[in-house]
C-alpha cells in the first residue's frame, strides 16, 4: 500500500479533483465543443477535461481531453503541426507516450485509422507497467480539428477492470460528437 501512495498523490495534484459527481446520459461540453453519452454511474471529476472512474481512477478511467496543436508536449518536446495526417499524429501521441519515464515495458498493440464522427483519425492500443508494477492497458483514440488534438482515452489495470468496463468505454466513444464542426 505504501508504494501506491506516491501515485495516489500524483493523480490528485495531476487530475486536481477535489468534487466527485456522479454521471450517466448525455454530456455536453461546450467549452471544448463536445459531447457524448457517458456511461451511468461513473463519477465525473470536476475539471475543464471530462475524467471519469467507475470503480476508482486507478482501476480504470475515461479521459477526454484537447489541447492546442502547436502545445509543446511534455515527454518529447514535440509539437503537432495543423496540416499533419492521422498517422503522424499518431506517431507523436506514441513517441510522447513512450518517452514517460514513470512507465516500463511499453508495448504497441494497435496503431490503426479510425474515422471518429466523421474525423479522420487514429486508434492506438498499448500496455505498460506503471513504476510500481502495476499492468496497465489504453486505448487511445485522437483527432486533429481546426487548432486542436482531441483525445479520448480509456485506461484500466490489465485484466479484470480492463475487459469489465471496455464495452461502456466502445459506446461513449460512437457517440462522440463535435458540437461544431
């Protein structure tokens, strides 16, 4: 237990969480020109991002986000450019991920197109291990839209959480709309 807490602490400060709601049905945020139907009874952290967790955000998680294309990210340095394809966005997204050094053993899996309400876009599946050892598995999906990357990630320890919540993860992202295109 003692060697979760530094994590724990992490997450706090990094998600900055200090109000959980409970959520279910549709989700609309206009401020990052979204929505989609989040699956019932998840509890939704407070934030401009939509994070949510069923079971406790270490055991698994749903995560949208956006940020601005030309955003220096924080493992490689890198910047995406407005006119990169899927794929290249993709690469980055992978090459940043990789580069955290609180991760081992990365494994690709899955690195495919994938069109994302209407979107070209990218779906990548990985595994790794935290630096506590825990297993963990992602599926990734990203966009390019006008100045931003969106994100819509599920993260789960590998094996019981990750197929228990999978499906709920599957129908959120179908449902996943830009408010404007």
């Amino acid at each position: 237990m003692k060697r979760h807490i530094p994590i724990l602490l992490l997450s706090i400060f990094v998600t900055g969480c200090a109000t959980w709601t409970k959520v279910g049905g549709i989700y609309k945020n206009t401020s990052y020109n979204f929505h989609a139907e989040l699956p019932w009874g998840w509890m939704k952290c407070q934030g401009k991002d939509l994070f949510i967790t069923r079971d406790g955000e270490f055991l698994q998680n749903i995560w949208i986000e956006r940020i601005r294309f030309d955003k220096e990210l924080p493992f490689t340095k890198k910047r995406f450019q407005k006119d990169m394809l899927a794929s290249e966005v993709a690469q980055v997204e992978i090459d940043n991920f990789s580069s955290n050094k609180i991760i081992t053993n990365f494994e690709l899996i899955e690195n495919i197109p994938e069109t994302i309400n209407g979107i070209n876009g990218f779906k990548l599946v990985y595994r790794f291990r935290s630096d506590d050892g825990l297993k963990i598995k992602k599926v990734h999906y990203g966009f390019l839209s006008d100045d931003w990357i969106y994100r819509i990630i599920y993260t789960a320890a590998e094996g019981y959480y990750f197929d228990k919540d999978l499906e709920s993860f599957n129908k959120l992202v179908e449902t996943f709309r830009l408010i404007k295109k």
